[in-house]
C-alpha cells in the first residue's frame, strides 16, 4: 500500500464515526476551539471520549492540533482534506458531469417538446 493510499485508509476510518464527523463539521463552523469547548459541544460523551476522538483525527490528519500553555486549540487541516478529496471523490467527478450533462439533454428536449407542442 502506498503512502498516499494509507492516509486516505487512515482518513475513512477517522471519518467512520459519525461523533467524529460531527466534531469536524463544528470545527468547520466555528473555527479553532480548545478540547474544552469541543467536549462541552457533546454532553452525552465523557471528556476521556472526546480526547480518543481528536486523538484518531488528529492522527488520521483531519485536524491540527496547536500547543497553548496547557490547553491544545483543534483546527481543521485543510490541506488534509483537499487532499482526500482530490485523492479519492475526484475520481467520481466524470460521473456526476455525464450525470448532470444527461439531466441538461432531458430538461431542454421536455422543454423544445413544450414549445412545439
């Protein structure tokens, strides 16, 4: 297996737990935050928990996590996932172009049909 195919492995299993998708996307929404206000955002989940779940992630390399005094403040790593998304979904971009191209084709003959009928 290669380097780039590990950290898009590493990136799928890290974003298999909808707990850990969730802290993305409130990480995308809100910006930096400290584990403290991460773990605040999900109550029904220990402390201890939430550490495992920014531990995955930040191993898996979806998010940064930088050292301030004794806290660590999470952001996203952007990079990371433009990189999975240009690695793995891009593949999937002629798909959906054919896909939408054939929607178009339809639309625009119903609506010459409309027109001549």
């Amino acid at each position: 297996m290669t380097r780039r195919h590990a950290a898009v492995d590493d990136a799928f299993q890290a974003l298999a737990d909808p707990t850990r998708r969730d802290i993305l996307d409130l990480l995308r929404r809100r910006g930096t935050l400290t584990a403290g206000a991460i773990a605040s955002a999900y109550p029904r989940v220990s402390r201890p928990g939430i550490s495992r779940h920014l531990r995955v992630l930040r191993e898996a390399g979806l998010v940064i996590a930088d050292e301030a005094g004794r806290e660590r403040r999470y952001r996203l790593n952007g990079a990371a996932l433009a990189r999975v998304h240009r690695d793995w979904f891009a593949r999937f971009a002629p798909m959906w172009e054919d896909s939408l191209a054939r929607l178009k084709a339809n639309v625009e003959g119903a609506a010459r049909g409309r027109r001549a009928g």
